[in-house]
C-alpha cells in the first residue's frame, strides 16, 4: 500500500485529506508521508508525514476506504458493520 493508493482509495470518503489546499496549508506533499501495516489488524495501515512541529499520524482502513486519526473510530466502525479488524 503506497500513499498515493490511499489517496486514490478514500478520495469518496475524505476528498480534501489530500487536496491540494490542504496540502499546502501543512505545506506538505505526498513525497512527505510515509506507511506501513498497522501490527495486530487486518488491512489496516498508518500512514503519517513530518512536520515542522510534529508528526501527523492518521490510519487507512483498506475495507472501508476511510481515514481516521484514532483506531478506536475504525474499530468502533467495523464492529458496527460486522468486520473483524483483529488478526488474532
């Protein structure tokens, strides 16, 4: 899963995550982020990109297609909608 698939994949859900404004305003680019498997979970990902004063995190949920800076919201999601987001 690179960044920009992310993009791509929630651009119905989150159409200004991404967008160029907002980009911008962070002053930020997709070359910034970073992603990786999130330990623990089925198609999950966090993904995350360096800022002057920080670092954002956020997580992808690859089934649903949906953004969230807290787990417990895709957690919370899934569970409402009968998926399993636990590997074990």
């Amino acid at each position: 899963m690179t960044i920009y698939e992310i993009k791509r994949r929630s651009q119905a859900k989150k159409p200004y995550y991404f967008d160029r404004k907002t980009m911008k305003f962070f002053n930020q680019t997709l070359k910034d982020f970073w992603v990786s498997k999130k330990d623990g979970f089925k198609n999950v990902y966090v993904f995350g990109a360096k800022r002057p004063y920080g670092e954002t995190i956020a997580y992808f949920d690859a089934i649903t297609n949906d953004i969230n800076n807290d787990i417990n919201y895709l957690l919370k999601e899934r569970e409402y909608n009968g998926k399993n987001i636990k590997t074990n």
